[in-house]
C-alpha cells in the first residue's frame, strides 16, 4: 500500500514538473511576442511623430498660401490694385561688398 502511495505522488510530481515546464516555456514564448510587438510598436510611434511634423509643415505652408490669395483678391478687388507690368518694375543694386 505505501509502495503504491508512493508511485502516486511521484507520478503526481513528474505531472506537476512537466506541467510547469511547459507553462514556462509558454511564458516565455509570450515575453518574446510582446517585446517584438512593442518594438514594431515603438518604430511605428518614431514614424508617427515624423509624419506628424510634416503634416503640421505643410497645413502651416497651406494657410500661408491661403492668406496670400486671400490678399491677393482683396487688393485686385477691393483696392483695384494691378500686378506691375515689366516697364513698371524698378529694382535696386546695391554697389560694393555684400554683408553677410
């Protein structure tokens, strides 16, 4: 009887030994998929930003482009301004050594 109680418990601790391993394992195999899907994480958070710099840039250069046209129209409409003619156009040289 106590021969037979025996083999139980070892048989029960070879189980609960392989059971173990094997839900380590399993973690482990988990740690290694998170830290891959965060780094992919990380790079596409690094691309992100970078877009969104560009993003902003450009909306900036949009409103920029918009506020001229718009005074653009207000002063051919409005102020019934004209685009000078080449004969019109005056430019200025400066003589000498430029400052940087």
């Amino acid at each position: 009887m106590l021969n037979w109680f025996n083999k139980q418990i070892n048989k029960m601790i070879a189980v609960l030994v392989s059971i173990n391993f094997l839900l380590s394992l399993y973690l482990i195999s988990n740690i290694y998929e998170y830290r891959i899907n965060f780094a992919k994480n990380e790079s596409l958070n690094v691309v992100k930003e970078k877009l969104q710099f560009e993003t902003d840039l450009l909306l900036k250069e949009l409103e920029e482009q918009r506020s001229q046209l718009t005074l653009r129209k207000i002063a051919i409409g409005k102020l019934n301004m004209i685009t000078p003619s080449n004969k019109n156009l005056i430019f200025i040289n400066k003589k000498g050594k430029m400052h940087e």
